[in-house]
C-alpha cells in the first residue's frame, strides 16, 4: 500500500493557480476563532478582464466563493494529524477530516450573500477571509443542488455543529422573522418579568405588570415600600404570586443596598460576575440571572428554558450532559458571542416551541422537520398530520 501511494505521489502533476480578484474589508489580520463574520460585508475586486463573467450573477442571492489562505500558506506548516479547530481536547484526526487552514493547498469556500454587483465588484455579506485574500473562482449557490439533506458528521466535528446551529436560525428566521424582544418598556421591567415569568404563560405576566403600572409600583423604591401582601396581590395573575412577591422584593431590597438601585451600575460588570451577583439573590436562578443579562443588560449569554432543550432534543443536537450549563455551552462554544444573535435566537425557539414543536408537536408544520431526527423517524401516516 506504502509503495502503491509513493508511485501515485510521483505521478500527480504540479499546477498553478491564478487569482481573479481580491477581497477586500476592515479585517487586516487574522481574527481568534469564534469571530463574528455574519456582519461582515466584503467588496470582491474581480479583475477587470472578467467583468463580463459576472453578467446575471446577480440574479442568485448566494454565491460561493473559493480563495486562497494565502496566511496560511506562508507558514508552510501541514500536519497528517490535527486537533479539530485547534482545540485541544479535541481527538488528533486526519487533517482532511477538518477545516484547519494548515493544509498542502490551502483553499477556502464559503457560501456568502451576493448583496451587490458593480461593474467588477461583488458586495458580499459572510465571507470569512481577511482583507487582501486572493480569490480564485466564483460559482452561484443553487439550492437543492449545493445542499444536501440527512447529512452526518461525528460529534466532535464543531463546524458541523456550528453550521446546524446556523442553518436552525436562518430558518426560523426566513418563517417567523424579528421577535422584538423583550416586549417591555425600560430595564426595569424587563427584570420584573423575568421573575414573573417564571412558570407562568406571558398573557398573565402582561397582566401583573400592568397591574403594577398602575398603582405606580414598577420600580425598585416602590416595591421596597409596599407590604408583601400587597405586592402579591397585584401580581396574582401571574400564579404563585406570593412567593414571586418575595423574589421581587428581594431583588429591590439588594439593588438598593448594593447598586443605589442604579442598573447602569450594575450593568456595567462582566457577564461572568453580573452572573454571579444575580444569582446569590433569592429566588433567581440560571435562567432568570441569563434573562435578565441579555435582555436588559444587552451582554451575550444563551437563555436555555424548556422549549430550546425540547427542539434541541428532537433536533438531535442534544448535549451528552443534560445539564442547563451543558445546553447554554452548546450553543456559546458554537457561535459567535453576540447578544443580538443570542436574543434573536432565543425569542424565535420559544415561538417554534409555543407554536410548532409543542409536547405534541405539529411536525408537518416546521420548517425545521427535514433537520430533525425526531422527525425522521415518524412513520409516514404521522408525517402527514
């Protein structure tokens, strides 16, 4: 076999490649893994002589594009074996069972949405190369053709977790588009309903919120003052109104003591630690502390409560712990730490799960059901609905 590889080896041709255009963008050197480039828009500067091959390019929404790592290609360092993304927990695999950069002919594809065409620049959205990366083709992304349904990978391959995770919210977001959330007028308020919300549907927290507007009770001074019993009984519609009574009244008493009730103040701390002091509160927990982070404090953390691990679960993506911190890592070792992303991300599972993938779940409803294993698996009278 050793011998039978040699002879090939000394059989393949050598081959040069020419570039036929640049990229250019803000990102002048290589950024740490995890970098956010959804955000980030691109000019490809085709060569003036191909200006005519771009015609009716244009007519796709995505194209791929196929460059040239040429960083990458400097170092001249190419191992058989590789830590999947560098992570060195990782299993050591062979290097073309993964995306390393490090390799004899370092090319990149990254499928990219085609924003704009002028004249010989193409104005992309997605592309993840740095400024002054060669390219050297670019084909349309035709759908069907350039996807491929009931794919696998195994389970320490990151980017393929990475890109379900991804290909999750582009869908929910191409069927059920922007949430606004959190549905509440100041920070405040956001924090209130974090605790209200907790076992209870939102209709009844809308309720008691409104109820404390109304007797001018929504802020951290006036729940202070107000007796226990009272604070219960504007918020009874919410359901186990006493005891969120006391959380409510916990949370204020601290914020005055600690912060002199200034959320800015408060705000202004690392995720990590505002995390921490959240949670020595009574009666708020990981989900409540992660709420109130990135919905009124706007930091990037993931919010895991029942519907996200329900469609996780069925999807097939399910942690190997079942712990809430093994979920809330699923997705911030996988995507970039974005508190918009995240906030999206979050509000869209809860619609599908209210909606969608309920404890009986409307399968032939989702646009998630060719990603699902749950879904798979149904027999094809159950598919039907």
């Amino acid at each position: 076999m050793t011998k039978q590889v040699i002879e090939m080896a000394n059989e393949l041709p050598d081959m040069t490649l020419k570039a036929i255009g640049v990229v250019r963008n803000k990102v002048r050197q290589k950024p740490k893994s995890g970098y956010n480039w959804r955000g980030i828009t691109s000019d490809i500067v085709v060569d003036s002589s191909l200006s005519e091959a771009l015609d009716d390019l244009d007519e796709f929404s995505h194209i791929i594009v196929i460059y040239w790592m040429h960083r990458s290609a400097a170092t001249g360092q190419v191992s058989a074996k590789v830590h999947p993304r560098g992570k060195q927990d990782r299993p050591l695999v062979g290097l073309f069972a993964t995306r390393s950069p490090y390799r004899p002919n370092p090319v990149g594809k990254t499928t990219v949405k085609l924003l704009e065409r002028r004249g010989n620049v193409l104005k992309v959205e997605g592309l993840d190369a740095i400024d002054g990366t060669p390219v050297i083709d670019i084909k349309p992304y035709i759908p069907g053709y350039d996807s491929v349904d009931n794919a696998r990978a195994p389970s320490w391959d990151d980017h393929s977790v990475s890109q379900m995770l991804r290909n999750i919210y582009d869908r929910l977001m191409a069927c059920y588009g922007p949430q606004y959330w959190w549905p509440a007028e100041e920070p405040f308020e956001v924090i209130v309903g974090a605790v209200l919300t907790q076992s209870a549907a939102w209709v009844n927290v809308e309720k008691a919120i409104a109820n404390l507007k109304s007797a001018r009770a929504l802020s951290p001074e006036a729940l202070r003052q107000i007796p226990l019993s009272e604070v219960a009984a504007l918020i009874h519609p919410c359901g186990y109104y006493n005891a969120k009574a006391l959380k409510l009244k916990s949370f204020a008493n601290w914020l005055g003591e600690h912060f002199s009730d200034d959320l800015n103040e408060l705000f202004a701390s690392n995720v990590d630690y505002l995390r921490q002091q959240l949670l020595s509160i009574h009666g708020i927990g990981p989900e409540t502390a992660d709420s109130i982070i990135l919905y009124a404090a706007n930091k990037p953390i993931f919010v895991i409560d029942a519907y996200t691990r329900r469609i996780i679960n069925r999807i097939g993506l399910a942690p190997d712990g079942n712990s809430y911190s093994a979920y809330q890592a699923l997705f911030m070792d996988n995507l970039p730490a974005d508190a918009r992303l995240f906030n999206e991300y979050h509000a869209l599972l809860v619609c599908l799960g209210k909606n969608v993938c309920r404890s009986r779940p409307l399968c032939h409803q989702c646009c998630l059901n060719n990603l699902c294993n749950f879904y798979t698996e149904l027999d094809s009278d159950s598919k039907v609905g």
